[in-house]
C-alpha cells in the first residue's frame, strides 16, 4: 500500500526527481547532510568567480530589501545545501551550491507573472521561463545556474518579478 503524501510533498518530489532532474544529475553539489558547511567551505566547494557572484546577490539582495539567509538543506538530496534569502517573511529564493557555480531557484506564482511581461529578457532567460516547472495556472519554479554576470543579471529579473524591490539598487 502507498503512503500518502500532502501536496507540498507531492511538489517537492516533482521538482526533484522530473523538472531538476537535469540540474541536480549533472552538477555536483553538497549532499552531506550531517555535514553543515562553514563559508570557508562553501567558497573553496563554489570557486573564487561562482563566490564573488553569490557574493553580488547577496549585496544586491540586501540593498534592495529587508533581507533574511538561512542555511537550509531544503528539499532532500537532490538539491542539498543552500542559502535560503527571503524579504522579511516572504521567501524570494535559494542559492543552491554546486561544485564551480552555484543556482538560483525562484518561485514566480501567478499574480507575479504580470511583472515579467514586459520586461526586456535575454534569450536565456526566455528559455528558463518556457522550460520552468509549472506551478499554478502560470507560474514556476526556475533554476537559473549562474556562471556568468549575465546569468545574474536573469536570476535577479525572476527574483524582482517576485517581489518587487523596496529600494532601487546600483548595479
């Protein structure tokens, strides 16, 4: 007999083993659990260049909002150790760290994909967009793997169209 599982499980387990299975087969990331991560370790595991990208989120982030990060080993082996940022109580993303780069996932929902039309988005963007894991009658869930300031660039336009900033940053 199946266990019965709630819809945030259900979710969860989608995300991981369908939509990700792309992201999380085909970059190494840091999966022990019983081993919580040190920022010394977090910065030789994600590269110099990966690390002072997070480190521009991070600047970013918090120029921008109330900002809040949480080390967090959300959603099982899959994804394992991240930093949770979120504005106040409201979650804005996780920063997954991998070997040599690190991903943001962003969960836009519904009555936040009006922010996104409009807006002029790369050809990358576009495609992470039409590829995200759907959740609601519009929304998703987009992984955005950041290897370039480009790449930065997207994940902070899927970020904003979350929640819009509460004070303008400069880039």
């Amino acid at each position: 007999m199946k266990k019965a599982v709630s819809s945030l499980e259900t979710l969860i387990q989608c995300i991981a083993c369908d939509y990700n299975k792309e992201v999380t087969d085909i970059y190494e990331r840091m999966l022990n659990k019983q081993q919580i991560p040190d920022e010394a370790e977090i910065k030789v595991y994600v590269g110099k260049a990966a690390f002072t990208r997070m480190t521009a989120l991070e600047n970013i982030l918090s120029s921008e909002y109330d900002l809040k990060k949480e080390l967090r080993f959300p959603f099982g082996n899959h994804y394992g150790w991240g930093m949770k940022y979120s504005h106040k109580t409201m979650h804005l993303c996780y920063a997954f760290f991998e070997k040599d780069a690190f991903t943001v996932m962003v969960q836009v929902g519904d009555r936040q994909v009006s922010a996104l039309i409009g807006e002029r988005m790369s050809k990358q963007a576009k495609r992470l967009w039409n590829e995200r894991y759907p959740c609601g009658d519009n929304g998703g869930w987009v992984n955005v793997r950041i290897l370039s300031d480009l790449d930065l660039k997207d994940a902070l336009l899927f970020i904003h169209a979350k929640k819009k900033p509460t004070s303008i940053s400069i880039n």
